[in-house]
C-alpha cells in the first residue's frame, strides 16, 4: 500500500517536472538567436596584420636603436655568466635598481 503511493507520488511529481522543463525548452526556443559579440581587440585590429609583422619589427629597430642598444639578444644563462666575468654579483643589477625606485619612492 505504501509502496503503492510512493510511486504516485514520484509519478505526479516526474509529471510536473516533465511539464516545466518543456514550458522551459518553449522559452528558449521563442529567444532570439544572439551573435557573439566581438572583442574590442578583433574589432579595433585588422586580422591580416597578426600576420604582417614587418612595420611591428621596424618600430622595434628603431626603438632599440633610440635606446642604443646594440648586438644580438642573449639567453639568461650566458648574461649571468658575462655578470659574473665582469664581478657582478647574482641579483646585483636587480637590486640596485630596487634600491633607486625605493629611493625615488621616499622622496
């Protein structure tokens, strides 16, 4: 008898979930479609200029060339050794250079 009525129960209860998940699906089914909206990168940047990237190394040149920087990049290891050529002790350049923006800091 129990069992019975349990079973009524759930059965009413699946009934009423069936019902609203179908007045759910109506819903969405009746919303418009949305388009993804594009980023303000993609819209202010043309795509074919993720590819061209000669003006990029141009502007690049020139910057290094304003900054006088000259020669090719070096990889971590072979500066920490030319540091160490010329005396400088690991973290020396870092932390004189925390040393001047904390000083600049206080004043």
């Amino acid at each position: 008898m129990y069992q019975q009525a349990d079973i009524q129960k759930l059965t009413a209860k699946l009934h009423r979930l069936e019902a609203e998940l179908a007045a759910i699906r109506k819903e969405i089914a009746a919303l418009p479609e949305q388009q993804p909206k594009p980023t303000m990168l993609r819209e202010a940047t043309p795509a074919y200029l993720w590819s061209d990237k000669t003006l990029l190394k141009e502007q690049f040149a020139k910057l290094l060339a304003n900054l006088d920087i000259k020669g090719e990049p070096i990889g971590a290891e072979a500066l920490q050794q030319r540091m160490h050529q010329v005396g400088l002790e690991p973290n020396e350049l870092s932390q004189t250079i925390i040393a001047m923006r904390n000083s600049k800091l206080e004043n």
